[in-house]
C-alpha cells in the first residue's frame, strides 16, 4: 500500500475502541424466480379462470361491515380534485371518468394497478369533506370497475392489488357504501366478500415478498370486518406472523434494502392493523413488533434535512411521510443506526449525520430496481445535504424517463469509487442486477476521538481482478470527515485482465452548495446554502468540478455540482485519501 503523508486519511484506531464486525454475502443474487416459481404462478393464473375456482368464489355476501379502519396516510387532496372534476390522474396519465374504458390496453401499468388497488379513494377522501360529493364520484368509478371486472382478470385481481384493494374498500367504505341503492351496495358487498375468498388461495401461493404482504394485510382485514371472517382472520395473521422475520431483518432493515418498500410495508401494517381496533378488539401483537423494528431503522437512514435517500430504486422520502409513521407507531422518533443485517450504517456527531450503504445490493428476485452502489455515502451538516446521491425512481407521482432512472440506478449516480466506468455489479440489458458484489465486510469502531467504518467489497474482482476498500473516520465533534478509497489485487479473480486501470471517486453535492475549487488542484471550498463551509482536500489525485443533478422526494431536478476525484492504479493497486472538514463553527 502507498504511503500515507501524516493528517490526510483517518486515524489509526486507539486500542480501547469498541470495535463491532459485519459480513453480508449477496450468494446467487443475479438469479430471479427460479423456472419452477414461474411456472406454478402460470398455473395458478390459468387455475383462477377456470369454472373450479368460480364456483369456489360463490358464497354468502355481508349485509355490512362490522368496523372501518382508519387510513393511516393522508390523501393527496390536488389529485382528489382533479378527481372530483372528473380526472383520474396518476403516472403521468390522464383517463376522463366520463369516457373511461378501464379496460384499454392504453393505459400504463403503474396506472392500473393505481386504479385497479382504488388507491384513488384515499385522494378523494382527503379532497372531499363534502360526503356526499366524493361518494357520488366513488360510486360512479365503483359501478365502472365492478362492470369491467366483475369476473377474473389476470391483472386486475392480482394478488396483491386485491390486497390493497381490501383495505381501501374497508377503510373508505363510507365512501362506497353510503348509496341508498341497495343493488349497488349488495354488488359492492359481494364483491368484497368474493375478493376475500379468491385471497384466501391466491395469497397463499405468492413468493415471500412485498405483494405477499399486502395481499396478507387485506385478507387478515377483510377477515375481521366481514361477519363469520375469524378462521380467515387466523390464517391470514399466521402468514404474517411468518413472513415479517422473512421481510425484516433483526436491525429493522427490509430484505429488499429499498426504504420505499420499508414505508409501503409500515403502512400496510398500520392499515390491516387498524381493523381490529374498528370493532373494539386489540390488533395482533406481529403489528406492532415489525413495526418497532421497521421506524426507528427508517429513521436511522434520514439525513439532518430529514429525507431519506433514493436507495436501491425508490425515490427520496419526504420529512413528512416519516414523520406521520412516527406519530402513529408506538416508538416514536426512535431511531437506530442499522448496520450488520440491513448492510446500512450511521454515523452521527455534532450537526453532522453520515449514511452508509455497506451492503451488497438485493438479490435480483427481490429488487426491480436495485442500485450498484456499494459503498457509497451520504452526508449532512444540519438541514444542508453536503453530500448526496442522484436519487431514485420508483414512488414518484410523475414518472421520469427510462433513461434517467436507469442512469440514477449506476455507480457513477452515487458517492463510491468507480473503475474504468464499469458498474460495481452489473445492471443487465434487461434491468436486472447481474454479477458484481457478492460480499461486504464491514468493521466499526467508535472511541472519545470519533468514528471509524471500514468496508471492503468484491464487485470488480471477477472481472477486473480488484478489490476496493473504504475506510472512514468521522471526528466526535462531527466537523472532519476522512476518507481513504484503496484498489487492491483479489486474492482470486481475473488475473489476467489486471492491468492499470483509471478509476474516479466521485461525491455528488447537495443541492445549493457551491463548489470553488482551490489553486492546487486538490480540493474545493464548498458554501452550504445556511452559509457554513467546508473545505474538501485530496491527496493521490486530481479533483476537478462537474454538473450533477438532484431527484428530491416530490420528483423535481435541481442542477448540482460534483467534484471528481480522478486518478490510475500503479501495480494494480492504489490508494486515496480525502477529507471534509467544515471551516470556522
């Protein structure tokens, strides 16, 4: 390893560190459903057309509900509006409810499914206190829906959009059942009653996952809020109970590491959950134990403008939506700092919080949308993003295109080091994640004098014949960030294609900080929109400046800058130190 001039790379640890030790392995994660997983969900599909299973579906319909759970998210009240006029507004397509064919090929999937979940009721809950207005318009759409899918559809009752469908039946049913025509309400009550019964089998044969989730959630809810529904209720809480270890990790971390899914699953959760207490009764304790471990590693991952980052595929989280989750759930604004189970990490001193991701990217079965960004950091110091990656895609009310969020998806969209602009794990043509990182080895360590993380991962050692280490140290007043990024041959690998390879460190500034970079070459004094600076030094390489762009939560671009610190191997190995440190209080 190249020698290290005193004062520019992080500290040796003091021997009376508390010093903790992570190793994640990503084992077979290029590989999706298996072909058996996919043909038994062709089979079931083609099952649930036949006359067997309608004949299964008949039963008994309510004459009512017994309770209706509270929706745990409020509505976006613009789209309900927009709704009340008579547009149904989502991903960026519009459909006139006066002409609406629900069954035009036309209409996008992410819009579908939106549509097909009744999702929408949830945005014209929150654009209505008129009852009556939004009722007229929720009946309309109901009467449309039941007419175009009153029978199987292989899209429309999928799974886990009955499931979700379920709970906003149930827990908007005042907006659907208020009619005084009792045909139509004895339409929607079967219907309902029939969903149930298609999920009683249907959410039983999903893989582990997300969609298992929310069918499970609308099937417990549907159990206790339909009269005679307690054997369905105990199998759905069962599966449950079975699948919240399988989904959330002992850290609080989601399986899929995307902390979108980690906020889709807590409301879910806090959904099915309410429909318990709409009758009287106390909800199940799986609802409140998943939930103790999901917030408070959710809230491990915000920086101090409180937003979470867009990892692995979803878009940043607003303040907002962490802070409704806290105000409902039982432990608060708790927060923990993740680490060995979810691969995430944070670092925190002073006005200055540090995110990691130290894991290696979910396996291809479970993310659509995974990114390879091993390794890479964010950072605030207060309210100011000081560093930050692009962002992500998925959850975002206005779609971007397919080429910005595949290229949100890339290592050079994060803070991390890149080699020869190849993505530390491969994303494939057809948007999978392919080869790259299979393991992540992460020490910690935290003393009087600060913060260390060191990390290693083997996403270029296949291919390239490279190892990449990170090692990090944040001071206990949180005002220096050190950082060292080190290349080194892999014990096994490709040994012929070792050769000096260029590689770039590339830190992706939030948006409002300004960058000037400094005589030598090696550094930059940045300016914080609250005014605070800092001064980013390099040693091994050139820096230089260049245009970025920041996703925020709602989906707007805002142009940034990013310093790039560029440099070759020597030997098929080198080593980068850099360091932030904020000038004057």
């Amino acid at each position: 390893m190249v020698a290290r001039p005193p004062g520019s790379q992080p500290p040796e640890d003091p021997p009376e560190a508390d010093t903790a030790e992570g190793r994640l392995l990503r084992v077979g994660g290029d590989r999706g459903l298996s072909l058996s997983e996919r043909l038994t969900a062709r089979v079931n599909g083609a099952f649930y057309n036949t006359p067997l299973h309608r004949l299964r579906l008949r039963g008994r319909y309510p004459l009512k509900l017994l309770g209706v759970p509270a929706d745990p998210v409020p509505g976006d009240g613009h789209i309900g509006e927009r709704l009340l006029a008579g547009r149904l507004i989502h991903a960026s397509h519009t459909a006139m409810t006066r002409t609406l064919v629900l069954t035009d090929p036309a209409h996008p999937a992410a819009w579908r499914d939106w549509v097909n979940g009744w999702a929408w009721l949830r945005d014209l809950a929150a654009a209505a206190p008129d009852r009556k207005a939004g009722a007229a318009v929720a009946e309309a759409l109901v009467g449309r829906w039941l007419a175009s899918y009153g029978d199987y559809d292989v899209g429309a009752w999928r799974a886990d959009v009955t499931g979700r469908r379920l709970l906003f039946a149930l827990g908007h049913a005042p907006l659907v059942l208020s009619s005084s025509d009792q045909v139509y309400r004895s339409l929607v009550l079967s219907a309902i009653a029939t969903w149930a019964r298609h999920l009683d089998r249907a959410a039983f044969r999903l893989p582990d996952g997300q969609g298992r989730a929310a069918a499970l959630c609308g099937l417990y809810a549907a159990g206790v809020l339909i009269p005679g529904g307690e054997a369905r209720a105990a199998a759905a809480l069962a599966g449950l109970e079975r699948l919240s270890p399988v989904l959330v990790l002992p850290d609080g971390g989601v399986i899929g590491r995307a902390p979108v899914d980690a906020v889709d699953l807590a409301q879910l959760l806090l959904f099915a959950g309410g429909a318990a207490p709409a009758i009287g009764e106390r909800a199940p304790q799986v609802f409140a134990d998943t939930l103790a471990r999901l917030l408070p590693s959710l809230r491990g991952l915000a920086l101090g403008d409180g937003i979470i980052g867009g990892w692995h595929g979803g878009a940043a989280i607003d303040r907002a939506v962490l802070d409704n989750l806290s105000r409902l759930a039982a432990t608060g604004t708790v927060l923990v700092k993740g680490g060995r189970w979810s691969g995430y990490y944070r670092l925190s001193a002073g006005k200055t919080v540090l995110v990691i991701d130290a894991g290696p990217p979910p396996l291809a079965r479970l993310a659509v949308a995974g990114h390879a960004s091993t390794l890479a950091i964010e950072m605030s110091d207060g309210a100011d993003r000081l560093l930050t990656g692009c962002g992500g895609a998925l959850g975002l009310a206005t779609p971007l295109s397919a080429e910005l969020a595949a290229g949100l998806r890339t290592t050079a969209a994060h803070c991390t080091l890149i080699i020869g602009d190849t993505n530390s794990t491969r994303i494939r043509d057809d948007g999978a994640l392919g080869l790259g990182v299979e393991e992540v080895v992460v020490q910690t360590r935290a003393s009087e004098e600060g913060q260390w993380l060191e990390a290693s991962h083997d996403g270029y050692a296949r291919r390239l014949g490279l190892l990449v280490r990170r090692r990090l140290f944040l001071s206990a007043d949180g005002q220096d960030l050190r950082g060292e990024d080190v290349i080194e041959p892999a014990a096994v690998g490709a040994l012929k294609r070792r050769g000096e390879r260029a590689f770039v460190i590339r830190f992706h500034l939030g948006p409002g900080v300004t960058a000037t970079p400094t005589a030598d070459g090696a550094g930059a004094l940045l300016k914080l929109p609250q005014g605070r600076v800092w001064a980013m030094k390099a040693r091994g390489g050139a820096v230089t400046i260049e245009p970025s762009l920041w996703i925020d939560p709602a989906g707007t671009r805002h142009k940034t800058l990013q310093l790039l610190l560029s440099a070759r191997t020597e030997k098929a190995a080198a080593s980068i130190g850099w360091r932030f440190q904020r000038a004057g209080k």
